[in-house]
C-alpha cells in the first residue's frame, strides 16, 4: 500500500508493506463462505422452501440467543452474578 509521507521539505511516495493475513482470520472466512454457501444449497433443494426458511431463521435464532444475551448483559444478571 503507497502512503504519501510529507515533510517540510516536500512530499514523497513510500511504500509500506502490510502485514500479512492472519491464518486465523483466512480460515474464519473460508468458514463463513462455506456456511453460506451451504445454506443456499440446501434451500434449493428443499421441496418446500418457505418452510425450511422459517426453520433455518429459528435454528439461527437459537443458535446466536445465547450470545447476544449475554452481550446484552442479560445472561449475568440472571445468574446473579456481577
């Protein structure tokens, strides 16, 4: 990636080198690709595809609650827990 570093003198082009991807993050995104992918392979071979649409949403719902709830702070005030 090119930055424009300015001094008093003038300005000038130098080239900085970015880090590289971290293997963590490469390997969540192909994850993520597939999952997705996935998803809209199963809904095309559904025979009825407004039911598997509503499941898959409930399974999602079910699957991420736990989460957002305790994101929320809901999850730790139930428990009694500070």
């Amino acid at each position: 990636m090119n930055f424009q570093m300015c001094y008093s003198h003038g300005c000038y082009w130098k080239t900085v080198a970015e880090p590289p991807l971290p293997l963590t993050t490469l390997a969540l995104l192909v994850l993520a690709a597939v999952i997705h992918s996935s998803a809209h392979v199963a809904l095309k071979r559904a025979a009825d595809k407004l039911a598997f649409t509503w499941w898959e949403l409930l399974a999602i719902v079910i699957v991420y609650s736990p989460s957002l709830l305790r994101r929320a702070g809901i999850g730790r005030r139930a428990c009694g827990s500070s």
